[in-house]
C-alpha cells in the first residue's frame, strides 16, 4: 500500500500528464471495485455518501464526513481526493481549520466550494469567496503543501448561471493558489474551452453527470484535465434498486431483478481482491 505522501505525488503527477477520468465510490466497496477496473484515482462524492446516511446531499456533519474520507484512503491504493463540500465552515478561519482536518485523513486532494447553505443567497460573496480560497491554500501549505487543491464555483448548479462570473471566480481562484479549476454544470463545449483557456496552464475539472455525445476523447481535445462522475455513479445504483423495489412494492412483480451481476461474480472480485493486499 503506498503511503499517502506516494499518492500524493501520483495526484500531481496525473494532473500533469492529460486527462484522465477520476470515478466516484460511495463507499469501501465501490472504492475497491473502481481501483479494480483500472482507475488511477479516486474522488469521493457528498452526495452519494450522504445517500447512505439516510440524508440529503449537504446534512452530514463534518466528523462523520471526515471519519468516511480516511476510511476510503485508507480502502484505496490510489490517490484519493475528497469532496469537501463548502469546508464546513463560512469563516475562511473556520475553512483552514476544516482543511487541516481533511488533511489529516490521509487524502490526496479536496475540493472547497463557493457555494453557501442558504438558498435564497447561494454563493458567498466574491471577495468572501476569494478569502475562503486563501485560508484553504495556507492551510495545505502549513500541513506541507502536497495535498493538490481543487477550487470550485457552484453557480451553474446553485441557480445562478452566470458564465462571465463564473470565469471571473475560477481565474482569481487560480490566481489565489487552487492547483485545480471546477465549474459543475457548465455544459456546452464552448464554455468548456473558454474556462480552460482562462484558467491555463492549471487544469480544470469537467463534471460528467448524465448522458451526453460527449466522450473522453472529445473533453481531452477541448483542453480538460479530469473528468469526474460526482454522485452519478451512486445514482445509477439507486436507480436500479429503486425500479425494482417500486416493481415489488406496487405489482408484485420480479421482472426488474433480471440481468443483476451474479453474486459469485462480486465474490470473485473482492476475495482476489483481499488476496492482493
């Protein structure tokens, strides 16, 4: 198992080779199985965590929260990069101690959001928000500065979809010490090169969260660095228990538990996987 300070050093170093696809568990399980297929990393989901507490996306407390992200580091052989949500904190005193926490857990990277928890105001204000940044890079920097820090703007999944904020937000991040840009939401292939471009040479991180033409080829050309899933993966699981469940549940009718993955199948994997470790 490499150390943390070994899957740091790969993080980097991904981000500095092109683009690759980082795939989001939402727990030990699915975090092995992902490893399993061949994926150089890891990042967790808050949502799709959230979803096995029993609680919506932005309800679980930082403990719990932070107690996940070591168990999946400690699970993975690969780096793994948390999603850290809004830090925990709207103070950027409170976001740098919420980040020497995350730190702490053994993670190759985390990701702070600009994005409050109130929706009738749903991002911080622009120079908050530039703060917040800050604290969060000192905070990396005073732990030794090796945990690769992605900075994310929300506007485009929080209600305001404004791109020449966005870009505006994304290049004074970058500028502030974000080693990673993240817009979720942004779309069309258009504002796809435009926020590269405006962030260059750092890399920027594209969200794949439901079926598009676009492949990972087509992100590549267009300049991204990672591409991640956020809460899909976990969703597309949900959904496939959800319709057979509801099919019991009201017609009293097995039809949707056809074509599942065989349980030998699953036991294969995870006792060949324990015999690695």
């Amino acid at each position: 198992m490499p150390t943390p300070a070994e899957k740091r050093a790969t993080f980097r170093k991904l981000h500095a080779q092109g683009c690759f696809v980082i795939p989001n568990p939402w727990d030990v399980g699915s975090a092995r199985y992902l490893q399993g297929l061949g994926f150089k990393a890891l990042a967790t989901t808050s949502s799709g965590f959230a979803f096995t507490q029993g609680r919506p996306d932005g309800a679980v407390p930082r403990a719990t929260m932070l107690a996940h992200f070591r168990e999946i580091a400690a699970a993975a052989d690969v780096p793994v990069n948390a999603d850290f949500e809004g830090g925990f904190a709207d103070a950027p005193e409170g976001v740098a101690e919420s980040v020497t926490l995350c730190v702490d857990t053994g993670v190759a990277g985390l990701s702070i959001e600009d994005s409050t928890p109130d929706p009738a105001i749903p991002l911080y204000d622009f120079d908050l928000a530039l703060a917040r940044v800050r604290a969060a890079r000192a905070a990396i920097d005073r732990a030794g500065g090796d945990v690769v820090f992605t900075a994310r703007s929300e506007g485009f999944i929080r209600g305001r979809p404004d791109f020449d904020e966005t870009v505006r937000r994304l290049k004074a991040f970058a500028a502030a010490g974000a080693d990673c840009l993240y817009a979720p939401g942004i779309r069309t292939r258009e504002h796809i090169a435009a926020v590269v471009k405006a962030v260059a040479p750092k890399p920027v991180n594209f969200l794949m969260s439901s079926a598009t033409e676009l492949t990972v080829n087509d992100l590549a050309s267009l300049g991204v660095g990672r591409i991640s899933l956020g809460g899909t993966l976990a969703r597309v699981a949900w959904t496939a228990v959800t319709r057979a469940a509801r099919d019991i549940a009201t017609a009293g009718k097995f039809d949707s538990l056809a074509g599942s993955i065989a349980n030998a199948e699953l036991n294969r994997f995870f006792s060949d996987d324990m015999k690695k470790r």
